[in-house]
C-alpha cells in the first residue's frame, strides 16, 4: 500500500493533506486499485513501480518481512528516508 500526497510528509503523517492510497502489486509494480484525493494521481506508474522495487529490495535486506518505509521523490530520483517492521 502506498500512501502519497503533494508537499511535507508529515501532512501524512498526521492525516492533514489530501492522501491518494494505491494497493500496488510487490511482483509487477502495477496499480492494482486506488483511491485518489484529487483528480489526478500524486505518483505516476514509473514511480509506483520504482517504490515497489525498492521496498522490496529492502525487505530481503532487512530480512524482517513487510517494512513501512517513509520517503520521497525530488529531483527525479527517490529518496529513502527510513524503513522499520510493520508491527
């Protein structure tokens, strides 16, 4: 699942920004179902893709199963800024 809007993650965090939500396949990077807060997507599909590759790439580094991981796109490139066990 991934949780994503416009502007400071911690809007998010707190539930104080407009959240898209997006169930995404952990195998294909592809959308399974969304439920948008706008008319338009805050990710696009390339960067969906790329955030399941990377979460799963931390998984089996980790070795700890599912991760929440918080992070960010800028410039272009994703930026990882923390992953810890789903509880």
């Amino acid at each position: 699942l991934v949780a994503a809007a416009h502007g400071p993650g911690e809007g998010i965090v707190q539930e104080r920004a407009d959240v898209d939500h997006v169930h995404v396949d952990p195998v294909t990077g592809k959308p399974l179902r969304a439920r948008l807060a706008g008319e338009a997507p805050v990710l696009a599909s390339d960067e969906l893709a790329e955030l399941a590759r990377v979460a799963a790439r931390v998984e089996a580094l980790l070795g700890e199963g599912p991760q929440d991981l918080e992070g960010c796109f800028a410039g272009g490139e994703l930026h990882l800024v923390q992953a810890r066990p789903l509880q």
